[in-house]
C-alpha cells in the first residue's frame, strides 16, 4: 500500500503543476471592448470550443477532476 501512496502522490503533484501551468495559458474571460462591437458573436466566438482555448478549457476540466479525486483518495488513505 505504500508504493500506491507514494504513486499517487507523485501523480497529485505533477497533476498541480500542470493543471497551475494550464490556468495560466488561458486567456481572461472578461470580454472587453469585443463585447460592445458584437465580436463575441463572430465565426471564433461561435466555434471556440474548436480552437486551443476550447481544449485548454476541457484539459483544465479533466485535471480538476483527477485532481479532485487522487486529493479525497490520499485523504481516505491516511487513516
């Protein structure tokens, strides 16, 4: 059971650092002087979800998750 802890733990903590390192990629989600002109409504605005912000979005996601999950995992197995 030891080597599982440490496994995890290794995994949690790269898990931080890159999950830290993708929050910080992202762009803001204020949506500035694009709002007032409609540029949110534009052919990138519609098909976001398609471009690297779009998978920034859903990696963050899936890391926040696995994140969540391998923390209540250590949690539990520390009694």
């Amino acid at each position: 059971m030891a080597a599982l802890r440490i496994a995890l733990t290794i995994v949690f903590i790269i898990i931080s650092v890159v999950l830290a390192g993708i929050v910080l990629m992202q762009e803001g989600k204020s949506a500035g002087l694009g709002a007032i002109s409609g540029a949110a409504e534009s052919y990138w605005g519609k098909n976001k979800g398609r471009s690297m912000e779009g998978a920034l979005v859903k990696i963050t996601r899936i890391l926040t998750i696995l994140f969540l999950v391998i923390a209540i995992i250590l949690d539990i197995k520390r009694f």
